[in-house]
C-alpha cells in the first residue's frame, strides 16, 4: 500500500513539474501607437516575457525608423536632411537603406507611369488632409486654390529625383547613392513607409526565435509563421463604407503583407465632397480611380504598400495589370460598392 501511494505520489510530482516546465504557446497581444497610426501585435509565445521583449523591440524599431529616417516632419532624419538639400549642388549622401528605398520607389513611379509619386509633398502639404482627418472637424475646411495648387504640383515630379550611384554592391545594384533634389523638390514616404516598416520587422522575427506573429501597422498587414493549433491566418478586408464590418476575408498560409488604401481611411467631407489623402499626381487632387479601396497581396511590405497606393489612382483594369507584373494580387472595392478579384486572389477569399 505505501509503495502504492509512494508511485502516486511520484506521478503526481512528475505531472505537475511538466505542467510548470513546457507552458503552453499562447497568443499574447499588445497595442502601440507608432508612426502616426495603430500598431497590434499578436504573439504567440510560450512566456510572457519573451513576447513583451518582442513587442518592445517591433516599437522600438518603428520609432526609429521613423524618428531616424523616413518622416519628412521630423528633425534630424535622413528624410528632413534629403528635403534640406534641395537646391544644393552638392546634393546629400544617401544611407544606404535610404538609397535602396528610393531606387525602388523610382522604379514603382516609372512602372506605375507616375501614379506613385514619392515628391508630391507640396501638394499633399497644401491639401493637409491627414490633420483635418486627424482633427474629425471638418468646419473651416476647404480646397486648396487653384493657382497656389498649379504652383505646387509644378515643383514636384518624379523625374526630378536624379539618384547618382556611389558604390555597387558585388552583384552590381547600387549600394549607395547620392541624391539630387532642384529647389522646391520635397520627398514624402508615407505611402511606402509602412510596408517598408513590416519589411524591417519580418527580419526581426527572423532573429527572435519566436515562431507565429501577426502584425498589424495602420492598413497594412504581416502575418509570418504557422498558427500553433495548425489553422491558417485570417485577414478581413474593411468594407469602405461600413468600417465595422468586413467585406472579404483571406486565408493565408505562413508570411504574407496584405496592405489597404482606401478613401476611408483618411479623409474630409465638405458640400458633400469627400476629399480623401491619396492625390492623383497628374491632377494633384484626390485620385478618382473609380475605386474605393484596394488590397495588395504580396510576400513583400514595401510592394504591398506601394502597389496597393498606385492601383487605387490607376483604378482597376491598369492597377490590377501593374500588380501581377509585380505578382502580388488584388481585390478592389470600386465605386458601386462591388468586389472585384484578380484571378490569383480567388483561391484566397473565404467569404
Ligand atoms: P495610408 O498611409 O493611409 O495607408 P497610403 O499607403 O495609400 O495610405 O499612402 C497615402 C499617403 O501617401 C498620403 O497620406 C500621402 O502622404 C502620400 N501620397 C498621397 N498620394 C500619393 C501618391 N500619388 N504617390 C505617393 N505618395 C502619395
Ligand atoms: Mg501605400
């Protein structure tokens, strides 16, 4: 009988030491504001404390990256010294993370025919949507004028970026180079910011050890890693029109960015106009595409971002075609409030 007891009594030990020895893998999530919008973190992590350094050090990187680099309002970044340099002859030596992103920015304006347009400060400054968005008040709000708008748009123009390389990486692309701005040329990185942000966080989580996340920054979505119960990733896609509900949901299996803009997202409404953030740089007024929102799907951030504010100027038939170029895919909300998918983005929709 004691022995008896003695056995129960040593299972007993041995199941709760195993209980406080492999804890379970549970989603732990936290919520930041970082980069002027929401950022929500889902971890999922054995402990406590390994996903609370984790979402410390995704904060932390998004503070820099925007403190240090890419806003054009913050004193002191790489950004605010480019715009500085305008109308120097010397022009500024680019980091070499900044000439990557700017090289690739260049190629997304040549290949969108100008639809993204990373120099259209003046006038996005101008219309300053994103603090009347901000404010929610919309009294006192109203259009640019017309010739100070003609004025605007007349300084920017992606082909005044000139980008003269410095050095070359082994493989030949340009590892650094300098930039060249004329007097009155401002950069603005706000439609790729955020995909270059997730871009930057997914090296991150490379090196954390940790193995499931779920990151979300504004409109633009990471999801990296396996579910631990085995299901797959679930993306909704806001509906332009109801922000409360979603229009479509994807299934997504392992790393993807999925990135939205939409005419919802930041916008004022006056005499029954809605003045949204995304210009159309060859008008320099809120893009007309006939579209209210568009989802990118992309393994890469800055693509998805970059992709899904061009396809929503350029409108369905040419965002869609400029997409799989790219082979990311597309599901546009148009005007009319109907749903219309690129054929690659079907297999995706769950409802
Ligand atoms: P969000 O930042 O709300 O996700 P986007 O990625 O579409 O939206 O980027 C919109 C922002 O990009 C605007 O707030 C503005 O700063 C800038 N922007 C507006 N129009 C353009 C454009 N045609 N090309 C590049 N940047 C733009
Ligand atoms: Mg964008």
């Amino acid at each position: 009988m004691k022995r008896l007891y003695g056995v129960l009594l040593f299972l007993w030990t041995a199941l709760l030491c195993c209980g406080c020895g492999a804890e379970e893998i549970q989603r732990r999530q936290f919520t930041d504001a970082v980069m002027g919008t929401v950022l929500q973190q889902s971890i999922y992590a054995a402990d406590m404390e390994t996903a609370e350094a984790l979402a410390e050090d995704v904060v932390l990187l998004l503070e820099d990256l925007e403190r240090q680099e890419i806003s054009w309002r913050q004193e002191g970044s790489e950004l605010f010294e480019v715009n500085m340099s305008a109308g120097t002859t010397g022009g500024f030596l680019l980091s070499e993370e900044m000439t990557e992103l700017l090289i690739k920015c260049r190629e997304l304006w040549e290949s969108s025919e100008g639809a993204l347009d990373v120099t259209l400060l003046p006038v996005v400054r101008l219309w300053d949507i994103d603090t009347w968005a901000a404010a929610g008040e919309t009294a006192g709000f109203a259009p640019p004028d017309e010739e100070e708008l003609e004025r605007a748009l007349a300084l920017c123009g992606g082909e005044k970026l000139r980008l003269e390389p410095q050095s070359f990486r082994e493989d030949g692309k340009v590892l650094q180079a300098r930039v060249f701005m004329p007097r009155g040329l401002q950069l603005d990185l706000g439609a790729v910011g955020k995909g270059a942000a997730l871009d930057k966080i997914r090296v991150l989580l490379e090196q954390s050890g940790v193995e499931s996340t779920v990151i979300s920054l504004g409109g633009s979505i990471l999801t990296y890693g396996e579910k631990p119960d085995g299901s797959l990733w679930k993306v909704g896609v806001v509906d332009p029109r109801d922000t409360s509900s979603q229009i479509a949901l994807l299934s997504l299996e392992g790393q993807w960015c999925v990135s939205t803009s939409g005419d919802y997202e930041r916008y004022v409404e006056a005499g029954g106009v809605r003045y949204h953030h995304i210009i159309d740089p060859s008008a320099g007024r809120p893009a007309d595409g006939g579209v209210r929102s568009v989802t990118v799907l992309s393994k890469d951030g800055f693509l998805s971002d970059a992709l899904s504010t061009a396809c929503f100027i350029l409108g369905v038939e040419k965002g869609m075609e400029l997409a799989g170029q790219y082979g990311a895919e597309t599901l546009f909300v148009t005007s009319d409030g109907s749903v219309i998918l690129s054929e690659g983005m079907k297999k995706y929709i769950i409802s």
